[in-house]
C-alpha cells in the first residue's frame, strides 16, 4: 500500500513535478513516422500536460516546438511549411526545427527582431517508426542497443493506442505476469496457423502446447524478480508436470517501458507515455526474429480495433469495452472480445482516472509491480538531488545494453535459467539480423 504522498509523486508528470521531472530525463515517444504522412506533416501533440506542434520540413527534418508562437501565442499548429520552417498563420514568423527564428516579415528589414526571438524547441529522432522527443535539461540518454532499434525496419511494426488513466497504471499491468490466466483466459484454444500478430493465441517455444492452454490450466505461477542493468527481469514459472516448465521472461525496461514475448517469433517492446495525468498512449514496436513483418496484416489487425486519427479504441467504457454475457459464459472470461489490448483497457481503466493506491492491498504476485515502484521512488528522489537515475546512459554504455531476452516456451527436465537463456540464444543464432548484431557487439 502506498501513502497519498506517494502516490502523488509516483503519478503526476507536470513540468514541475518531482515525477514529471523524471520522465523528461528520457527520450518520449511523441508520434508514430505514418502520424506524418500526407501532404502536410504537422500534428498538435500533447505530451505530459503540454502543448507541442510536431512537424517533418521541406528538408525531412523533424521538429517540436511549443505550441504557441512567441509573438503574440497563436497557435503553431495551424502553420503553413514553407521557406525551410513552420509559419505562423497570424503574422508570418516563421521557425526552423531547431526553434530558429528565420522571418519577422511585418517589421521593418532593419530591425532584426527575428534575431532576438527563438521559439522553444526539442530534439526529435526516429526510430523503428516511432518518432522520439527530448524535453529535459542537458544532454539526452543515448538509445540502447536493443532488438526492437538494432532490427532492420523490414522486421519491426510500430503501433500506438490510447488509454483513458494515468501512464503508471497502465504500466503496471505489463510487469504482471499472474493476471494473464484470469484477465486473458480463452476457453477454447485457436488454430495456431490463426495466430499471427495476436499475443497469447500461439504455441509456447519447444512444444505444441498453445499458450491459451497453458494460462487458463496453470493458474498460479512462481514469479522470480531480479534486477537488470536496464531495469527488473520477470521470470514466470508455471510446472506443468512430467518435468515440464512453463518459463516466460519478460522485463521492465526503466523508466516505463517493458519488452514481452508475443510469440515464439515475435517480442513487443511497449511504452506507456503520458498525455496528462489521466490519459496515455501505449507505444509499441514489435520486433521480428524469423520472418520480415507482415506489416499490412498487422496494422489491419490493429485497426479493427482502433480508430484514427487519434488510435482510440472502439471498445472502450462508453459502450462496455463491448461486454457480452453470452460470450463470457462461452468463450472469454471477461466477455469483452478476444483482442488483449481491450481486456487490458478495460482493468487500467476500471481502477479510475488515477488509481488510488492507498486502498490497495497488494500480495506475493504484485511482487514484481513493488519493486518496480521502490525503483521509480528512489529514481525520482534521486533526480530532484541532481543524480543519476537507471538508464541516464552515455554512448558507450549504451552499446552493452541488448535484448534483453524476452521468452515464452516450455522446458523438459532443464533448469529455468538455462532454459531461457539457451532458448534465447538459440532464436539469435538462427537469425540473421541477430546473430549479425552479436557479432558486432563481441569485435567491439
């Protein structure tokens, strides 16, 4: 159970809140690269209670700036792209990506108030299709060398959803490895040639076994929680008899981001990133160690559930996340449809705008969930005393910071350990991509 207090400070990201001051530290996601496809590149955007306008120049260039235009705040976003910048519509200044005031061109050609005027702006980068921002003091962490951005882009998807709460909850329910049995539990076992692109409808590694199977028959799993160089490894072990383990590693990558297996082919690296203190979006790269993603089916799939231009979900509390009695007699334990993410929405949700974490009463399975917020606690206190928190790393430490192993399979008569880090390095060595990176990474 956690103190109002804390509470507080684990949840509110404003800019001068001790919590909002911490995720400024680290690159936020901002946008997907499609969100700027079309004939005009320039998208509003709220980011942890602040207004942006979010733009790609003649140049290809991207750019944030504050929403506002220094002049006299009309608004940015509704600007024309021209002359290598975003021009405002009210008077005409116009601003470069880096905040670079290029024209006044009401005033007088020697007054150079252009030269005296910059607008606030932050860095932006790409990668694997999600555009990353940087809103903090001084120099930015450098990018691990993670899967999901050492990957070629014909072997990752990105993807993005809204939730309707706070950022924290809604992480939480990715380093919660028990609630899988309950909140995903199918009655009945899908075909697993139906299975791509969808989490926990496959077969488990080394067995025919579908995963559904193993959720809804073994529902009380020993969670292992240890710390990593990037944040906390989750190991979830289910005994399944005979000498059989059911192992999933998944892990929490600090400060808001975790990387699970969606199949034995597939992980997903997934950000929760704050709009304001009661609504998110989920951002996702989903990361391929056989096959070049299918990217048209899986933003197919996706879209079925999801609405542009804004991703929300068309199952959502205004109508029930589509809850059905019948279905929840039959064939779901929740009765609201098959796709995992709406089940997930629905239990983030569910615990209100904010959750209140003074009521709760937590148990060994949250084991993982009280770690993760003593970490995030000592990480905030540590920043507002000027120090380093995990993953505030230079280029260099960056290099050493890979995978991390994300598994779901079953192991026959061998340790968890071994298992998955065998299994691991099994997958890696069979793929091209992969085996190519630990190659480079050992003559480094």
């Amino acid at each position: 159970m956690e103190t109002a207090a804390d509470n507080e400070m684990m949840t509110r990201v404003g800019p001068t809140t001790p919590g909002g001051t911490l995720l400024r530290a680290y690159w936020q996601a901002v946008a997907l690269v499609e969100e700027l496809d079309g004939p005009r590149p320039v998208k509003a955007v709220r980011l942890m209670g602040e207004d942006f306008v979010l733009f790609r120049d003649e140049l290809g260039r991207y750019g944030l700036l504050d929403r506002h235009c220094p002049h006299r705040a009309a608004d940015l976003a509704y600007g024309r792209l021209e002359n290598g910048g975003l021009r405002c519509l009210f008077h005409g200044w116009l601003f470069a990506v880096d905040g670079t005031c290029l024209e006044t061109p009401a005033e007088p050609p020697n007054v150079r108030l252009c030269d005296r005027v910059r607008q606030t702006a932050y860095p932006v980068v790409e990668r694997s299709g999600i555009l990353f921002a940087y809103l903090g003091k001084g120099t930015p962490p450098a990018f691990p060398a993670f899967d999901c951005f050492v990957a070629p882009s014909s072997h990752t998807f990105a993807f993005k959803g809204l939730f309707e709460c706070n950022w924290l909850q809604a992480l939480e329910v990715g380093i919660d490895p028990s609630h899988a049995s309950y909140l995903h539990r199918f009655f009945e076992d899908d075909s697993p040639s139906e299975s791509y692109g969808k989490q926990f409808r496959g077969t488990s590694a080394d067995s025919d076994v579908a995963i559904t199977t193993v959720l809804r028959e073994y529902d009380c799993p020993t969670i292992q929680v240890e710390s990593a160089p990037y944040g906390l490894r989750l190991t979830a072990l289910r005994d399944l008899g005979h000498a059989q383990t059911h192992v999933r590693v998944t892990n929490l990558v600090f400060p808001q981001a975790f990387v699970i297996p969606m199949s034995a082919e597939m992980t997903i690296t997934q950000w929760h990133v704050p709009v304001d203190d009661t609504h998110c979006y989920w951002y996702a790269i989903f990361t391929s160690f056989t096959e070049p993603v299918d990217k048209a089916q899986m933003r197919a799939q996706r879209l079925e559930l999801y609405e542009l231009p804004d991703y929300t979900s068309r199952r959502n509390r205004r109508n029930e996340y589509g809850y059905d009695v019948d279905e929840q007699h039959r064939e779901t334990y929740t009765g609201m449809g098959h796709d995992i993410n709406v089940h997930d929405q629905w239990a983030v949700e569910s615990q209100g705008p904010i959750q209140d974490r003074t009521r709760e009463h937590l148990g060994t399975a949250d084991k993982g969930i009280v770690r993760y917020r003593r970490l995030l606690k000592d990480s905030i206190r540590a920043v507002s005393r000027g120090e380093r928190a995990p993953m505030m790393v230079d280029e260099s430490e960056a290099r050493n910071l890979t995978g991390p192993a994300s598994i779901d399979g079953i192991s026959h008569g061998v340790e968890a350990a071994t298992y998955w880090q065998d299994a691991d390095q099994r997958r890696r060595e069979a793929c091209e991509w992969a085996s190519r990176a630990q190659s480079t990474m050992k003559e480094a």
